[in-house]
C-alpha cells in the first residue's frame, strides 16, 4: 500500500470516527425531537415509554404552545431580555476590565488579577447568600436587574479578554496617543474592533450561560409573569400532573435562540477561543 492509499485509508477512518462521535452526541437531541411530537398518552404509556409509534407522531403539542400557552410566550421572552442585557452588559463591562489589565500598569494589578483567579474558583453556590442579601438591600427582588447584575463582570469573562488583549499591538495605542487620542477613544475606536472574535467566543458562551441559567433567577424571581423559561417549564412538573409532552415540546423551541447566535458568530467563535488560549 502506498503512501497516498494510506493516507486515504486513515482520512476515511477519521471520518467514519467524528460521525460516529457525532451521532452520539446528537441522539439525545434528536430523541428530544421526534419525543415532542408524541401525545401524552403515547409518550407516558407505563411510564415514560421509550418505545415510539410513528403513526401516533402529530403536531398537537406546538399546536397547544402557540396557540393557548401564553405564558410560555412570556417566559420566552424574559429569557430574551435577560440574555440580551446579560450579553451586552457583560462583553461591555468584562472587555474593559480585561483590558485594563493586560495593557496598563498600575499599583496593585497583579493583585487585582489574582483575585480574579480565586472568584473563578469559588462555586457561585457559596456567594448566591451574600447576593441575594444585596439585591434584598437594593429593593431590586423579581426584576430584571436582580438576575443580571451579578454576571455583568463574569471573571472568566474578564479573564479570557485579558488573555486576548495581551496579544494586541501595543504600537497602535502610541500612535493613537501621538495623534492626540484619548484612552476611551483608544478603547472604543481602534482595540475594541481588534478583539472582535473574543466578544464573539464570550457572546456565545455567555449567551449559553444565560439562557440556561436555573438557580441564580429561581432564587431572585418570585412572580409567575418574570420567570424564564428553565423555571417556567420546570413548574409544568407538579405531583398533580406531569405535562411532559407540553414541557417536551417547548424544550425543543428553547434551543432555536442558541442555534441563531451560534450561526451569526461560528466564523469568529474558533479563532476567539484559540487566540485567547495561545496568547498570555
């Protein structure tokens, strides 16, 4: 066998591999699929049935959350607002922290970051007390604000855009500088764009974060109108009646957000995480 065949032979091995990977990967999303087409009567027959009747597969559960679910619709859309400001506030306010720590030299940095390290460490279970006693104090209980302030400055966040921002070309902040620039207008004008595919890498990663976050908004969300969708469809689960289908069904239309943002930013996602990773 020559060099070339071999070289075939291993390509085509690798390939069978990653789609054997992949369809593995993939089967528990592609049973959550084809489960939200099944009735209740189907789909909990002795027990959770895993055995699937084609014929029985229909559209009557979407047909129920588009049509009578309203409160479906709201929670959706407090996860979309919650995302959103979580996304915008912390890529805003993490890059800038990041930042200033990779490129200005000021008393009591490596302080600074290292006290970043340690909050990564620190499980968020330990610190939702103190929060929660802050958001209490600050009367901010059941709104928006109480689920996303305390992820507005994510220390991986602050971590990852620092690594980034070590890699930037610190001639072009002389020149700017020469120029008569300020250092806002050297963040904002010329370093912000620079670091566009690590804002796209966290925008997803903290976008994922967001939106499946559960225990943080359980705990600060009180009213039925303001819970998002993990907690929403979590309450479908009662010992007075379990609406797998329903909760099923609306499961599978959470992941059409995440899907849409990873389309827009994939391009930039790879080489965010990779620069940020090699560069320190």
């Amino acid at each position: 066998m020559n060099s070339k065949s071999k070289g075939n032979g291993i390509k085509w091995l690798a390939t069978i591999g990653f789609a054997f990977v992949s369809l593995i990967a993939l089967f528990p999303i592609i049973g959550l699929l084809i489960s939200s087409f099944r009735p209740s009567s189907d789909l909990m027959r002795d027990g959770i049935s895993f055995s699937i009747d084609l014929t029985k597969l229909n559209f009557d559960n979407y047909a129920y959350i588009f049509q009578e679910a309203s409160q479906y619709w709201s929670w959706y859309g407090n996860s979309l607002i919650i995302s959103g400001m979580t996304i915008i506030l912390s890529l805003f306010f993490s890059s800038m922290v990041g930042y200033a720590l990779a490129v200005y030299e000021f008393k009591g940095r490596n302080l600074f970051f290292v006290l970043v390290l340690l909050i990564l460490m620190i499980p968020f279970e330990i610190l939702m007390l103190p929060l929660y006693q802050l958001m209490v104090s600050a009367q901010i209980v059941d709104t928006y604000f109480a689920v996303v302030l305390p992820l507005i400055v994510a220390p991986v966040a602050v971590f990852f855009f620092r690594q980034f921002a070590l890699g930037l070309p610190k001639e072009l902040m002389d020149a700017a500088r020469i120029d008569g620039s300020t250092e806002y207008g050297i963040f904002f004008r010329i370093m912000l764009p620079l670091m566009g595919p690590s804002l796209a890498a966290m925008a997803i990663l903290q976008g994922l974060a967001s939106w499946n976050n559960f225990l943080w908004p359980l705990l600060v969300l009180r009213s039925n109108s303001m819970f998002t969708l993990p907690i929403g469809l979590a309450t479908l689960l009662t010992p007075y009646g379990n609406n797998y289908d329903i909760l099923i069904a609306g499961s599978v239309l959470t992941i059409i957000p995440i899907i849409i943002l990873f389309i827009f930013f994939q391009r930039y996602f790879v080489a965010g995480l990779t620069s940020g990773g090699v560069k320190g």
